[in-house]
C-alpha cells in the first residue's frame, strides 16, 4: 500500500503577527516544519506550536531561515558557508530545548524559503546544513527538494534524507519547478493539486506543463500553510488520498 | 454640531505576519496610528500603509513603540528618558521620510503599548516623548490618554494634544480604565461601546463601572484593529455616529 | 587547599562590535559564559568564543539575557516567566548545539545584565530561569547571585547552584551589593578588589563599606570583561591567587 | 588651489560593541558617515554620534545599509528596487529627526557595505537608492564610487553626486578596485596610500597595480574608521594634506 508524509510550515507569526490556522492544519498533515526566529517565530510561538504539534500527533521539525525577519527569509543572502552552519545550528538547537522541555523530540530539518532553493542548487551551502543536521543530532533527517543539492549533501553527510515534491506548483520537462515568474507556476485548482499528488505516489511521475511525463522522487509533500484556503486543501487532499488508499504518515526516524 | 475623531493603530504586520484589515478598516476612521518598526511593521509595511491612508483621505500619524518585536511592544521596558527620546525621533522621522515620498504628511504621534501606558504616569518619560515629538516637527499632533501625564508633557512642551478615549474599555469612578486583568474591563457588545461613545460626545461623560458618572475630555475615540470583528465594529460606530448627527473628522492640524 | 572559580562574559560582540579580550581572558579565567546572542553575540560569535575556551580549557556556560542588543540586555523588561522561560529555554538550546558541533559542553547557566538582577529577587522569574535550565538539561549548574532566589529556585529544581561573588564590588552590613548609583559601589584599585576576593576565599567573609565584616557564600568569583583593563586585572587576581595558594578551577559538574 | 573632502564610516557601535576612536576620528575627517540602525548602530549611539559629530565641525551624512547586524552589511542581499527605496528612506528620515533635534543638518548620503558594492554596478538599485536619496530631501548629496552606476542614477535623478576614492585600495587598469580576494587589493604601508590620495588631488589619476596611469575623479576620499591604526592614519594623511597645500573640506552644499 503507497504511503506519504503531508509536511506543513508552521509557527510562522511573532508579536502582532499570526498565521492562525496551525491547529486546523495540525488535523490534516503528518509533518510539521516550526520556525525558529529567524524569519518567524519567537521562544513563545515556538514553545506554542510545539505544544499543539505534540498534542495532534505531528512530527516536529526544525524549518531553519535566513536573518530576514522584514523579508520572512524569502531574499537571497550571500552568506559564506561557516555562517550558514553557525546559524543552522543555532537554530536547530533552540528548537530541539525547547521540544525537550515539553516532552516533544525534533525529527527533521527542512531549510525555509530562499535557504532552502539556494541549498537546492549549491553545493557548498547544501554541505554546510547538511554538517549543522548532523552536529546537532546525527539521526535527524534532511527534507529537501527531490533531486536537489542538499538531498546529495545529505546523503554524503550520511543523514537520512527525505525528498520532497509540491502539490500546487507546476513542474518542467526537466523535472524542475516551473519557476514562479511564469503564470503557470501553480495549480490554482484543488483538483489539479490532488490530482498530481496521486500521480506521484502511485506511479513516480509528475506531468511537465509542456505534457511531459517525468520520473520524481517523493516522500513528503509540501502543503502551503499561509494562504487563506490552506486548510480547505489540507482537509480536500487528505480525504482524497483516504479515498485512493494511501497510507499518510510522517517517514519513520 | 458635535464632532469626533476615530483613530486606530495600521501596518502592524511584517514579513510572514499580516493584519489584514487595514484597507477595510480606513473607510471607516479618519486617523491612522501606523507602526514605525520597533514593535510591528518595517520600512515596505509602512510604505504600503501610507499609501492606503492617503488614498483613503484618512490622516495619518506615528505610532512608536519599544524596541520589542517578540512582544509586540506590550512588555513594560525601563528605559531612561534619554534612551526614549532617541528613539521615539528616529521612529518619527523614519515615518516623516516615507510618507513624504508618497506625498504625504504626518499629522499626529500616538505612542503604542507599554510606552503609552507608561507615559500616561510617568512624568519624565511624557516629557521625553513629548520633546522628541516638539523635536521632529513643532506643529505635529500628540494623542495621549485623556487626563494623562502625556498630555500635560505635551502642553508643557507646547504642542497641540488630542485627548483619547476607548469605545470598548470600561471606565472606574475616578475616571481611569478599568485594568486588563479584572473581568468587567472590557465592553463585549457593541451596541454598549457605541453607547459609550455617544455619551462622550454628548455629554463629555462616561458611566463607570458602579454607575458613577464621570466627566472625560473625548477629541478622538481609539478603535481597536487586530480583533477578527474590527471592521464590522468601526462600521458600526460610524453608522451611530451619522445617525446622531456626529461629525466624524480628524482634529484639524 | 581553598578553591574557587573565576568566570567572566565572553563573546559580546557581534556584527562590527568586538570586545577584544577574549582570547587574553582566557588565559586567565576558569568558566566562560557566552552571550546567546538576545543581548549580544550572534551565531558565528558564539561558535568562535566556544572554539576559544574549549581550546583554552576553560568551562563554558550559556549566559541567555533579554531581548535587547541596543540596551545590552542591561534595561529591565517586564515579562512573564512564561516567556522567560521560552526565551531562557531557546538561547541554552543554541548554544548547546554549536558547542556539540565543537566537541564541547554546556556546563552551566549564568542569566545576564537586567535578568541577572531581577531574577535575584523575584522568585517567579527566578523559577521560569530554573525550570527551563532543568528542562535544557538537569546536570546544568546554575549561577546566580550569592544568597539571591536565583540560587533558591535552583535548589527547588534540583540543580546544582553556584553561589557568585564580585571581586570589584563594594558590599552592604546586610550582604546586598552597594548599588551602582552610589558612588563607593566599586573598587577602583586591583589591590582591594585582590583583597576581598582573598577575604571570601580564605574566611568567607566580606568586609561591607561601614566596616561590618559579613559572612558571604562563594564559589565563584565574577570578573568583568569588557573594560579596558580587564585582562590585566585578570591576570593579577589570578597571580594573587597562586602567591595565596588557592586553586582556581572550574565547579566540578 | 586643490581640494579634496575627507570622510569616514561612525558610529558603528550598539548595545556592548564601540568601535571607539570616533572622537579622535573626527578631528581629521570632514564628513561623518553615520551608520543608522539597519547593519550597525540605534538612535542612541546616533544621538551621540550626532553630536560629536557637530561639536566637531564635520559634516553629517547618512549611511544606510542592509538590514543585517549579524553580518554588518556586508552580506549582500537580493532585495528588490521597491524593498531598498522603502529602506533607505526609513533611515535616512531617521537620521534626520535625530539631527535635527541636535540643531545638525544631514547633507549626503552614502550606502554601506554590500548595498554600496551591488548599487555601483546595479542600475535598478542605484535608481531605487537615488529617488529615496530625492525623496527625503532632494538637495542632498549621493556619495557613491567613482565612475559607479550609482554615480550615474544620482545624475538622473537631478542630484549633486560626490565621487568617492580609496586611500588604501589599490586599483586595476580599468580604474575598478582591485578585488579583495587578491593579495595586492591593500595599500599596507600608510605612505603609498598618502602618496596615492596626493596623485589623484594633484594629477586625477591613479596608477594601478601593473603600472598603468589611469584617470580618476575624486570629490572625497574614504579614510576606513575600523582598524586599530585608523586614527593614526587619518592624522598622518591630513597633515601630509597640509604639507602639500591640499585644503580638506566638505563638498559645499
């Protein structure tokens, strides 16, 4: 029977800012991804959703960002890989007390938004997070983007690595994410979403925009969790892999 | 013919935290308190905000808090007056900046949080805000607490004060809010808020929690933005104040 | 044979801020404690001061502080222990994964600045920083103020305390610290702050500013750093010490 | 008789980090650059900065940079046109209100770091930083380098621009600096640099590394405020300055 993890951001608000439908989105996903201050998030907001992740039954993991609080970690920064490991680090590792104090274990790692595409592509930086995983805790796993540099990095640090396909972007002949300057960069309709899900778990393929049926690697689908309709298409899509007799749960540590 | 000024505090969101209502919420005030960075808000925030209160023809202030993101500027900081006054003048000027690229002016100063609750007793940090807001601009306008040591800082410091009052806290006999912590500090139907608002119009009166009635100087009444229901409620107040014949505008400069 | 330990606060640079003297301290101290970056120090500091003192042999403890890089962690913030302990929780966590990544450990917690003081006298506060450094790891030594509710919090939590003297601060008859706004709070010349620490080594007692000789738990004496004197102090306490034949060495964990 | 305008980057410091020789600094430079808030800096260290700057006799500038403490500004970041105008006006309006109150007026504007390196070959950049330069207050001076893409947006936006060259940096053929990966990118030796700021006064021209006599526009010279020697060099090159008959000041506005 073909399973898959449903992994979400999570804890992304701090001070006046919430995203608000964590808990709705904690009934839906298998695999939650906190942020760690420093793109979002704070100790409180952190402490809270692990609180609610352990409580829903939800694997808890590290979503480490750039310093951009005013960018939520979305700008490129040129940072030498020693900063970037410093700074992964330091953000695993306050996750990591803050899950023990609650009686909760941080399982995973997945970098956030432009640490996370420009580790897809570098090699030096994709070692560097990959090393911080593994200093902070060796039998961590690494999400990453599906035959990117930082699943290779993963692999060569000797981390367990999970490969991670996107339910409502749109993929190329080549097997990369339609690039989101281009109008057809995302699935607008549920259906089309679920839709491509299904295609990856049960056969291993994406069809490119262009028609191209291409192989991908997948073990958890990313949900976006700060769009307004997040957790109607969390709730539509686990109901349809229900449906299709797809097992859901997070990848086993 | 009785007049009034709505204010409520604007751009309180940055990076992945948004408010939300903003837009929805200037068709029905004519004062915008918008963040300046220290406790919500940043550069791009402030920009957007500005350009939604001109266009909506509502003026607009600055709103500065303590340097305190994680707490929204509500943690109680002891800083000294000095510390006070450097950085209430670089949030106003940052503010005076962008709005000035947008054609805009700033009108008002609004302190937020902590930093207006502690100035509406503390002497010398009233002072030290109302001689940064003398500093920046002499002919801006300072809102402070009704009665507050605020609005007596800026008298002394020879500036015109607008004197505030809440449409949905309750009020005790001798004429302060009723604190957050007791049961009875918060008006819950709007209907009553409305009903507090209009006696302070008409009357220059409010009705304390055991029934006393207690005269407060009323030039602008606060709304509250970030509840769910804070639009409905703005939209509320203003068809009770046209139906009482209230002129609802900004203190003129 | 008497012992005691001097430890010192290190790594409160960050950005273009250096304080400079580490790597000379470290020649001389026992205990380091690394700011977490809330106050000061940021993750590519932290991970520096760590490779100093682990290759210098001196024990390093996390030194978590407010929020507050422009007060230097010094100005009071009112928080509540919740947030106190998410905050304490988040910085030991930090530091605790970049000292694993360099082979080191975390040994103890010392609070710092505005938190160090409060958390002294206010048995809450004192308890949230307790609790959460139980919580980050049971076997952690805590440091705090002699004879403070730091110190008693501790004991409730379980941990092993570690009570602080001052070598440069003059007392009070009832044991409290001469506040710095007095202008007899410190010893100015080395030669008498040699002297009281040798006095709390050798007798355990401390000679207040009114002549009254006070008893005073010590087991570790604080140096601090960021003067510009501060190595050379170092360096004669510590020579001072080895004329008088006392060992200077880290709390054994 | 030739001209030239010394200036120098202060104001650096925050919280527990000085940078130090600001004083002595400024009784050799006649523009200040002040750092404001974003890569180093707070509206207390501006204050000050303000006014030793004043009470100096130096001319005050802004020196707005990436929004990066951690990394001092010199991590470049992808930001777009639109994020760099919104921030850049937020700090110069900062800086404003500051001196204002100080009875100090800013006159130039100068970017830091990375945001200086990117806007002098970056057109979209330099045209975001020109009109925010514009909008603040368009008789304000736009330092940038020499022959720099910033150079040319502050010419079309109506500015005064201010070319900038390097006492200490070594140059190429092509009148670029030499990158500082390569080993000759400095002058060591305070004499050549002396020697180089003499060539460019007297003659506009430079020779660069391989020996090539290269035309140079130079309105300012930027002494570096940060190495331990920084003071000794500026005195040492002001007074060779004086030996030369070279009068040293500030553009005229």
């Amino acid at each position: 029977m073909p399973e898959i993890d449903l992994n979400c951001d999570m804890g992304e608000g701090s001070g006046a800012g919430t995203t608000g439908s964590d808990a709705e989105l904690l009934r839906h996903v298998t695999s939650a991804n906190i942020a760690c201050g420093f793109h979002a998030g704070d100790p409180m907001v952190m402490q809270h959703t692990v609180r609610l992740a352990r409580d829903a039954g939800v694997v808890i993991g590290a979503h480490p960002g750039f310093p951009d609080l005013q960018g939520f970690g979305r700008r490129p920064m040129q940072l030498t890989p020693h900063d970037v490991h410093a700074q992964t680090l330091y953000q695993i590792g306050a996750l990591q007390a803050i899950a023990r104090a609650e009686g909760a274990t941080v399982v995973h790692v997945k970098p956030h938004g432009a640490l996370y595409n420009m580790a897809a592509q570098d090699d030096a930086l994709a070692d560097a997070i990959a090393d911080a995983v593994r200093c902070a805790d060796a039998s961590l796993l690494l999400f990453g983007l599906s035959g990117s540099a930082l699943i290779r990095a993963g692999m060569r640090a000797g981390l367990r690595t999970v490969s991670e396909v996107f339910a409502d972007r749109t993929y190329q002949a080549d097997g990369t994410l339609t690039p989101r300057s281009r109008a057809d960069a995302l699935h607008h309709e549920a259906a089309r979403a679920v839709e491509q899900v299904l295609a990856f778990v049960h056969h291993g393929t994406v069809t490119a925009t262009d028609g191209t049926v291409v192989r991908v690697q997948a073990d958890t689908v990313c949900l976006h969790g700060d769009g307004p309709h997040a957790a109607d298409f969390a709730r539509a899509l686990r109901a349809a892999l229900a449906d299709a007799n797809v097992t859901v749960r997070a990848t086993p540590r």
